[in-house]
C-alpha cells in the first residue's frame, strides 16, 4: 500500500524548488542568446556587405593570414568542412576568394582571398560593437579573454574526460 505522503517531496503545481535550474542560470544558454544578439546587431553592417555572419568571420580570418587550407580555416573557425565548403564556394562565386588544389598535396585546398575580397577590409572595419556591449574598454578585453578561456577549458575537457562521454549521466548546469 503506498504511503499518503508520496507527493510530499514533490513542490506543489507551479512552484520551483530552490535547485531546480531556470534557463536563465544556465551559462550556456547566455552565451548562447549573446551570440544571436551579436548577430541581430551585426546583421544590418553585414547586409551592406552582402555576407552573412559565417562568411564575415571567414574572410576576417583570410584577412589575419591569407592563402590557408580548408582544413587550417576550418580549425580557426571551428567548422567542419561539410559547412565551410558550401560556404566557400558562395564567397568564391561572389568573387571575395579562390579556392585552389596545392600543387605539393593535391588533398588540400588553399583558399585565398581575392581584390574583392581585401577591399570589404575598408568597409568592415567601421564594424565594432565595443560600444554597443555596454563594457568599458577595460572590461572588454577581459571578457573576450574569459570567453575564450571558457571554450578552451570546454573543448579540452569534452576531447579528453570521460566526464562529458555521451554514456554518464547527465549533469545539470546552473
């Protein structure tokens, strides 16, 4: 026979225990949601340019080393290369880059940014949302810094603990 108190741990309809996360504690989902603000505030500065936010951050990294293979730019940006290639091919067709087999390895593809391609230079660097953060000009190197360290700390964690393997259990972020 069941106890009369089986519902006695449970919190009444619509209240919230105290560990029970709420979207808003988790960490991710903020730096989730950061992001598509990024992108919504970048999105009227990038339909001048006629790119997408994928495509700008790939000709900003040919920008900072030109003539890179698929795979080293995919690494920077962190893309597979079933998502680079399409990409690279509509920046190619828009005539920013090219996209050529290396002679000394015909495997990898060298990707190098055209005429077109160095003179969106000009007209993206006026894109800079420091201001519209809302940080200090202290504030946002540091934060960036942070950020990166959090994705670092992410990546080498989920590549060498057993701790994020899809067969524990799950933990819940807060």
């Amino acid at each position: 026979m069941k106890s009369a108190n089986t519902n006695a741990a449970r919190p009444p309809s619509g209240s919230r225990r105290a560990s029970d996360p709420k979207l808003a504690d988790f960490l991710c989902f903020a730096i989730y949601s950061a992001n598509l603000a990024y992108r919504r505030a970048y999105k009227p500065i990038l339909d001048e340019l006629g790119l997408t936010y994928p495509q700008y951050i790939a000709i900003v990294a040919l920008w900072e080393q030109d003539h890179q293979t698929v795979t080293g730019l995919g690494e920077k940006l962190f893309l597979e290369s079933n998502t680079l290639t399409p990409m690279l091919k509509k920046l190619e067709a828009m005539g920013y880059l090219s996209r050529q087999r290396d002679p000394a390895d015909e495997r990898q593809v060298q990707v190098s940014l055209s005429d077109a391609g160095r003179r969106l230079r000009e007209k993206g660097l006026g894109m800079n949302l420091v201001a519209a953060s809302g940080l200090s000009p202290e504030e946002f190197p540091r934060m960036q810094k942070a950020v990166v360290a959090l994705r670092d700390n992410l990546i080498e964690a989920a590549q060498h603990s057993p701790e994020f393997s899809s067969t524990s259990p799950a933990r819940v972020e807060t």
